[in-house]
C-alpha cells in the first residue's frame, strides 16, 4: 500500500496513520493568542499528510485556514479585522527582521500574521497571486538553530516547516511557552512519521513522545489486514 493510499487509516485531525496520533500532545483547549495566524495553503500542498501548516492551526484558536490554487475559483480577498496590522511572514528581498517590527509595533495594534503554506515556488507566489496581499509588508524570521524537518527531500535548504516558522514567530510576538507548544507537537509527528518509516529506533521515539511502552504504538504495518512491505 502506498502511503497516499491509506487516507482511511489516518486521524482526520493531525492526518498521522492510527496510534500515531498525535492529537494528545495539541494543546487543549487550543492556545489563546493575541496575534491572529492566516494560513494560506495550496490545494496541492493541503491533500499531502506531511503538510504541516494545518497541524499549527490546529493549536491556535486564533487563526484562520485559506485554500488557494482553485482554477475555476479566485482566492477570497484577505480581509484583516480593523486596527490590526498585517504582516506577510516571508523572506522576501523587501522583508523587514520581525524582530524590529515587534519592538516598533504599536501594542495597541494586534498582528495579523499571513502565512503562505506549500513548497518554496508556491509559497513565493502568494503575495501577487492573492488579492490584497501586494502592499502588506513582508518580515522574515531571525537566522536560527536549522529545521528538524525530515520527512521531506525537497525542503529548501535555509528553509523552515510550516510550523516551524509560526512557532519561531510567535516565540517573537508572543512568548516562548507558545513556541515550545507548538514545537512539541511538530517534533513528535516528524519522529513518529520517521519511526513508521523504519528511520528511528522505538527507543527514540518514547524518548520523544513520552510514552511508557512501546505496545502503546502499533506500527502501521502491524495493523490487522496489512501486510508488512518488504
Ligand atoms: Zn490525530
């Protein structure tokens, strides 16, 4: 079975296969944010289960989801709420350190923080594909300690996940407890999805994911029903 096939064995939630689950560790109820993050996501890039810009949203209960690249369909004016400031979270040439916005902004004005979500071509094109988007000022994160994402080949390699970013962020905006909720998430998914693939050994995994035993993860090919690949 081909990992695009088993969409019926996946949490409708974080899209992880079975008691990979990795729902228990979102923060519940989601965390509360002064800062509101807008994901725009690619039809392509919201069908692929190591899309990680969902799974983000999925902790933050403020924050909205766009879905763009419908042919037939133009993607909806962005539409800020009132006294809000908007900020386009890209490295643009033109981009602004967020670091320097955040010690600028006004505090009277919450940040509207607009994410594009997709591989880098996509991502990159959000700004003139989306209308309203063209004079909203663009800010890049600082340089950091390198992404820990793994489950993807074609990542661009100064490039951070989705989640990554938005964690890094709202580290800046909000503080570092909203960083490290979103960050533990993010690195349980990526060691479970690599444990699944046979990249990381049990002992690891439960070192990540604070689980006791290893019997409370069914590796998906142990599920009834499939058969093991070779
Ligand atoms: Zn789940």
């Amino acid at each position: 079975m081909s990992r695009r096939d088993n969409t019926r064995f996946r949490c409708t939630r974080c899209r992880m296969l079975g008691s990979l689950c990795v729902c228990a560790l979102m923060p519940n109820p989601r965390c509360e944010t002064r800062t509101r993050v807008v994901l725009i996501i690619h039809r392509y890039e919201d069908r692929k289960p190591t899309n990680t810009g969902r799974l983000a949203t999925e902790c933050l209960a403020n924050s909205q989801v766009i879905v763009r690249g419908h042919a037939s369909e133009p993607t909806a004016q962005l539409a800020h709420a009132p006294g809000a400031l908007p900020l386009l979270l890209f490295p643009h040439e033109d981009a602004i350190p967020l670091t320097e916005v955040s010690a600028l902004a006004d505090t009277e004005r919450p940040v509207t923080l607009i994410v594009p979500d997709g591989n880098w071509r996509q991502a990159s094109k959000v700004r003139n594909r989306v209308p309203g988007l063209r004079d909203v000022p663009c800010v890049s994160l600082p340089v950091g300690e390198p992404s820990v994402y793994r489950l993807r080949t074609e990542a661009h390699e100064t490039g951070l996940s989705t989640i990554e970013a938005v964690a890094r962020a709202l580290g800046i905006l909000e503080g570092e407890p909203i960083r490290r909720a979103l960050e533990t998430v993010f690195h349980a998914m990526v060691e479970r999805t690599l444990w699944a693939r046979g990249r990381v050994m049990t002992t690891r995994l439960l070192a990540v994911t604070n689980r006791d035993r290893p019997d409370d993860i069914v590796h998906p090919d142990d599920r009834p029903g499939v058969h093991r690949r070779v």
